[in-house]
C-alpha cells in the first residue's frame, strides 16, 4: 500500500527501509549533515515540502526530508499495511 508522506510525494509502504526523528537530532549532528550532503550529491535527496523538516524516510533509492513527525508518519504506514477483506 502506499504513505503519503506531505508535500504531493506517495510512496509504497514497504519500500521505507528507515525513518528518522529530526526532532531529536542536533542540528550540528556531523552525521547527519554528512549523509544529507552525500544524499544531496547522489541526487538522491527530495524536500517534499517547503515546510519545516521534521523527518527523513529513507527507502533503497531515495531519501526524503518530510515535515511529517515520525509519528504521524509511523500510522500512516500502519494504517497502510491493514488488510480489509472486500
């Protein structure tokens, strides 16, 4: 099933391989600037919004900077993955 994750971005939900709390990172983190940049430089980077950045969902190709909180984003893929018999 597919997460949206803000901005127009959907994405398959078992394609996230990773989801990271900006909110609890440093925004000196040396790590975390370092694999944005090498992100950035892959081009493999996507800001899905212009909004304030408070997550990175990371899936085998892409990273995403979304302004959805972890937890928002951790029901949405839950919600997601709920199978309804027809």
């Amino acid at each position: 099933m597919y997460v949206h994750i803000g901005g127009e971005y959907t994405i398959l939900s078992k394609s996230i391989v990773g989801l990271i709390n900006l909110e609890t990172v440093p925004a000196s983190s040396s790590d975390m600037n370092s694999f944005l940049k090498i992100s950035e430089e892959d081009n493999i980077l996507e800001y899905v919004s212009e909004e304030i950045p408070r997550s990175i969902v990371i899936t085998g190709d892409r990273v995403y900077v979304s302004p959805l909180s972890v937890s928002t984003l951790n029901k949405r893929i839950r919600t997601s993955n709920i199978v309804t018999d027809p």
